[in-house]
C-alpha cells in the first residue's frame, strides 16, 4: 500500500453515515474511494453541488458539470446543483460535517498554512478559509514531512489559511489530534517508531497513554 | 424591451477602464463567446471580478494573457500561471479573496446591504486593513460589498422576459453578478419564448438582466 | 370618478414601460387597473414572486398563490417565484423601480409614517420599510386628509417607517414633489383651488411657476 | 438514513420553552398540520420566529390564539388581532422586525456570518438599541442573526434524502429557515422516490433537512 492510501484509508474512517464531507484536491479526493459501500455520504463541491461522484467513463464528460479544480466529474442520485453563495451558506454555515484538506504547514495551535508562499506560490485560498472555518470537522491529510523537512511545527511561518481551526492530523505515520496541551499522537503506524514519528514533527508531541495501531 | 441583441451591440457597452464581473468558475458557466469578443475588442485597464484566473485558453483567462486587465479581484488563480506571473511582476493588480466572502460581497453589492460579518480569514493576512467587529463576544471582518458598471454571465434557457435557467454547476457566481452590476449582459445557449420556463424553476427573474445574446 | 380611482389613475401614468413596481395594499392595488395594456410593467409582490397578475376567478384560486396581503392572485406569464431572502434582495438592492404606498402621515422632508399608531394600531412594517429605503421611487397614493385631518405634515408625529426617503405625494388635489426646498404643489385637480389644498395640507406648500391641472 | 417519520415523532421533538422558526407568509408555505399537532400537543412558552401571526384560524394564529407562545419574532400582525390584543396586555412579547431584515437575519444565522448591516430602519424606532456601523460615509443598522432549537417548514415535493421542491408562492421563508434550526421538520406533501427531483431544481438540499412528515 503506497503512503497516499494508507493516509485516504485511514481518514476515510472518521466519516460517518449520513455526513456532508468537502474534500481538498489531491491527496484528499483519494479519500472517496474508501467510503464503504453501505455508508451514505454524501461529498460537497465548492463550485455549487452535493453528491459529487466519480469521474465520467471517457468521452461522458458534462461541460456543464465540473468539480472545484475544474475537472469533469458526476452527480450521485440524491445530489443537488446550487449557486456559491449556498455552496458557502452549506460550508461557512456549519452544515459540513468535515472538510478534509491538504496542507503546507500545520502547527500544534491547530493553525494551518495551505494557500500561499509569498513571493513563490500564489494560488489563491479558493473555497479553503471558509472551508476550515465553517466545517464542523477540520481535518488535515498529507505526507508527514516534505522533502524530509517537518511540515507540522511549533508554529507555522507561511500565511495562515486560518488560525486554530484544525481537528486532526492524518499522516502516513500516525494520527494526531489537536489539544489545548498540544499535539497527541493516538495512532501509530507500526513501520515507525514513536521516536521516529517524534523527529520527523518539530511540534513537540503528547503520546496518548492508549497509543494504538493505526487502523488502515 | 427586446432584450435580445447581436453579440457587437452587446460589446459596445464594455469600455476601457470599466469594472467588469464575469460569471463562470474554472470556466464552466463564463460566457465563453464574450471573452473572445473582448480579446477580438481588445478593451484593457479592465477590473475583472471573477471566482478564477481561467485557464491560459478558456474563460476569464484570455483576457489575462491578452493583458486587458489592471486589477483582478477572485479567490484563486493557481491555474493559469499567467495570473500569478503578472501579479509577480507587478503588472497585474491582484485581490484574493476567500470564495465564501466573495460570493457574499457580490450577493451584497446586489443586496443593498452595507457588507459582510464573516469569520471568515479572521487571524490571516486576509484581516489587515479591515474593520472587525465584535457581535456577541466573537470577531467578525467587515468585508465591503462589490459592485460592477457590467456583468457578463452565462445561462443554459433564457425566455424572452430574461428569465434565467443554469444548468447544473454553472450556475455558481452568475446569479449573484446578475444582481450586483449596472448593465447585465447574458449568454444564453438557448432563447424560448416567455412561458416555457415554469416560473417556479426561474433561477434569476428576467427583472435582473438587460441584454441577452444567443451564443 | 370617485376619489381612490382619481389618485390610482394619476399614480399609473407615473409607471414606465418596462418597471418593475411594488404596490402596498389597499388603494395603491388599484393603480394596476390602470396600466396601458400595451405597457409593459411587471408587478412585484414581496412575499416572493413577480408578475402579479389579477383576482382569480371564483373556484380556480390556488391556496399556494396568494399576494403579500394573503389573498388569492394570479401570476402573469413572464412571472417567476422566488423566496423571501431574493424578495428582499430585490426590493433593498435597488432593482424595484418604484413602490406605491399609502400613508398615515408624511411630511415635508419626505419622512413617511405608515405602520403603527403607538398603544393602538400596531399592524407590523411588513416589508414597507424595505421598499421605503430600496425603491428607486417612492410614491405616496392617499387621500389628502383623514376625517378633516391634514395627513400631510410639516413634521411626522407617529413612529417613522422610514426618513426623508419619499420621492412625490399623490393625492384626490394633486400632485407633490418632495424637493430638498419643502413640498412642490406641481399638479392640481381643478375642481380645488390652491387654498384650499393649502388650508388641508399642514405643510406650507411651494406653489410650482408652471402648476398644471392634474392629468388623470 | 431515513428521515421519514411519522406526525407524532416529528412533534417529540417540541418542548416548553423551545425557539421555533415557522415557515410560510400569511399561512401560504405554513405547516398547518403541525400547527394542529402542536395546539393538542398543547406545547408552551414557545419564542415564534415566522413572517406574520397568520389568521385567527391559520398558520401562525392558532399557537397564538391558544397562548402558547411567549415570545414572537415577526413582520407583520395586522391580519390576527388576538396578536396585537395579547401584546397590548403585555401577555406576548413582540419584536417587530422589517420584513427583508427578518429574511436576512435568519439567512445569516444559517449562513456563519455575524449578522446584516442593513439601511431599512435607519431613522425610525426599529434602530433603538442597536449598533449602527458606518461604511464608505453610509450609516448601517447591524442586526443579528436570528437561529432556532426547531424550524417547522412546509414543501410541495420531496425526495426521500430531503430535497424540497416549493411550489409558486410558498417558498417564502422556507428555504431560509431550513438552513437556521437545530432541527429542521418539513411538511411535506407528496414525497417520492430518490432522483425524481432533477439536480437542477431542488430548491433546498437534503442536507439541511433532518425528519419528513407526509400531511
């Protein structure tokens, strides 16, 4: 299993049955293909629907019908089409259950940095602040370090997305939560140590007196 | 009021210096055959307000590439590197803005209210140079209402009243910049005559547009 | 031609081919009598639709069509529905041409008072605050006095619905504009003499160089 | 996930005391059969928050004909007198709001933001005792979303994951007040089978809807 399944495996855990779930490009789009069959979850697009399905067979796809990062996708029976000001009434409203997102830099506040290095690379935030902001569930998917360099610090130096919205850390290493006494490691993947774990993450990390086994 | 007219009279009302919303996002729902008249036009100094940056080809980014624009005012760019280089370079004045704010910034502009209370980019470089404002013990950003001298949107039906239908997601920002600019301007896929759309499933009244142009 | 059928009358030839306009309820609804039939003017009716077309015929009302007073109308082809969020978008936005509405009081600096007599009447605003403040014209239609009483004030004494916001008062005498000056007496109804719309009006009215009979 | 219930579990959820938001204007879009349900539920101290006080006989006006509200939040009460007679005896307390504010407040309870800087009451009584914010030289009256422990709407059509379909003029409050409760109950008429109602023209996701009673 490559790093990027087991992380879309494990986050694909904490959906529930009946939840609205908005997922990041990327690594978090991954995160679908795991859902079991017999649970009803239902994915958000930013762009102005619910039920978000898979990609269309070739030379199916809907001009007309694009998810946030433009691609052609599908609509699941049961989905609906809005214009963004519901898209964000939904997202800034509460009525996301969790938003899963990818991330430059997240920090041990709970702070996140996923939408500019200045002078480099300026995408823009898209639909992301108000995604961390309103979401009731905020966690975040990605590979534990970047180019071997800690990606979850002390405190983030980039341009926050927003400050101490995250819930959770999901990495190929482990599963942290975000506490008021900081960061606690609860799931272990079993290829690391927690020494490793602890030197790949520049936060300071609170190892749960139930530490567990990953579940992927 | 026939509201139906050629695509040229329809671009005679867009002139330089104009502020200019175009509907659309990731170029699904923009008006495509206007962006290729305004490249053809060749109008610049545009202030484009728009959820995208396009692509190099489609949507609002040919009139980057084509460097019509001063200022830009969206939520994300990261797909048309055109945007960002010019930003870089200073050649292109940029404004980010969370998708949520500017949404609900148009949907003021259009609304008659005085802004937005959002929690939104509060603790991010989004705050500075923002009144905040503390309703009930929690901060919120006065984030100011956008308004256009033009709209350019798309819609899938449109009678002959201007009464609109959008097709699946390409409704996003278009019913919202119908609302929020001095002169609407809409391409439509397809003019039926006034009664075919149920009134109940009009997503913008035909009140909200001025023109419409059969594309 | 009885009074209210004089001012709804007088009022109509303000409406222009293509407004959209709101009328409050009661003589206001009577101008829509008296629109050219080759004029185009869409009614709105702020409880969510517009194209408010007539009375339906007794037997074919429809429980889930009623106008803002709650009574069974008609929809006009052309109309649309919409909720109460858009209603309002409208009406404050600007997009509402004129609304036509009576009054208990107004005054010479165009301040309306139409919705609540203090310990007595207290009927609500409903959505004429709204309409006040967002129409791009605001014209009063009533009859000139109230048992004897001037109705039209130097200064309102009931509870404001809205300040200096009204753009003309029409009345069974005449026709006056609200300018930056006081109140402009611009049309008369000829079977009045200018005193005697003095003596009925508290305000002390500005007689126009080119005072015109009343068109009706 | 069924949220299909029956009138009898949809009114469990109702207690003394509760905040409720009640759809429809003037008893068009009202739940009538759970303003039945609730007057032999015989529920009270209930804060109503809904366009008007109904009639006498409908909608609104027989919660309040039966005293079971202590609190009402609304536009307009001409048309029950019994509102007005109760809040003149001091026995109901009424917070008057315009009409387009009551819309906007709840919108922005449902909606995340921190309430609605609008122009309508500028001037009048409906100001008192509230912030008034300033923006671009134009003064603005800040009024606070509204949000409910209930809203009882009503809707034409429904699937059964909860997507409504309104029909002509009952939309009305309905779609707002689906997205500004803790739990939200709709009346529905006719519900049928998932996919019946095209993606296009569901007017309030299933999202935002929690239990379905059949009337």
């Amino acid at each position: 299993m490559n790093v990027k399944e087991i992380i879309a495996r494990r986050v694909a855990k904490e959906l529930k049955d009946g939840d609205v779930v908005n997922l990041g490009i990327g690594l978090p789009t991954m995160v679908a293909n795991f859902i079991p069959k017999d649970m009803d979850v239902m994915f958000q697009s930013e762009n102005g629907f619910i039920g978000l399905g898979a990609a269309p067979e070739e030379g199916k796809e809907d001009l007309d019908l694009v998810n946030a990062g433009g691609q052609p996708v599908t609509i699941v029976p049961g989905g609906a089409f809005f214009d963004s000001a519901t898209s964000f009434s939904i997202i800034r409203g509460g009525h996301v259950d969790a938003t899963v997102l990818g991330a430059l830099q997240v920090d041990e506040k709970g702070n996140l940095a996923n939408w500019m290095v200045p002078g480099k690379m300026v995408p823009g935030m898209g639909g992301a602040m108000d995604l961390v902001v309103g979401a009731k569930k905020v966690i975040i998917s990605m590979t534990h370090t970047a180019k071997g360099k800690p990606k979850i610090l002390k405190e983030c130096n980039l341009p926050l997305t927003a400050a101490g919205q995250v819930d959770m850390i999901v990495t190929e290493m482990g599963v942290m939560q975000v506490t008021k006494e900081g960061l606690v490691l609860t799931e272990i993947n079993p290829q690391y140590s927690v020494e490793q774990v602890q030197e790949a993450t520049e936060a300071k990390l609170i190892i749960a007196d139930d530490l567990k086994n990953m579940e992927i | 009021m026939n509201k139906i007219v050629t695509l040229e009279e329809a671009m005679c009302h867009i002139k330089d210096g104009m502020t200019i919303m175009i509907g659309g996002f990731m170029a699904a729902g923009t008006p495509e055959k206007f962006m290729d008249a305004l490249v053809e036009k060749g109008v610049k100094d545009l202030t484009i307000i728009g959820n995208d940056a396009g692509w190099p080809d489609r949507g609002i980014g040919k009139l980057l590439i084509n460097k019509q624009a001063k200022k830009m005012i969206a939520s994300h760019i990261g797909l048309n590197p055109e945007a960002g280089n010019q930003m870089n370079a200073g050649a292109l004045e940029m404004e980010l803005v969370p998708q949520g704010t500017l949404a609900e910034r148009i949907r003021a502009g259009g609304n008659g209210l005085g802004g937005v209370l959002t929690p939104t980019g509060v603790g991010t470089i989004v705050e500075e140079g923002k009144q905040k404002i503390e309703v009930d013990g929690v901060e919120y950003l006065l984030e100011k209402p956008l308004k256009a001298d033009i709209a350019l949107i798309s819609a899938s039906i449109a009678d002959k009243k201007g009464n609109l239908y959008f097709n699946k997601a390409t409704k996003n920002f278009n019913p919202l910049m119908a609302t929020a600019a001095e002169v609407v301007i809409v391409g439509v896929e397809k003019i039926v005559e006034v009664g075919e759309i149920d009134p109940n499933d009009v997503m913008t009244p035909g009140l909200f547009v001025d023109y419409m142009v059969e594309v």
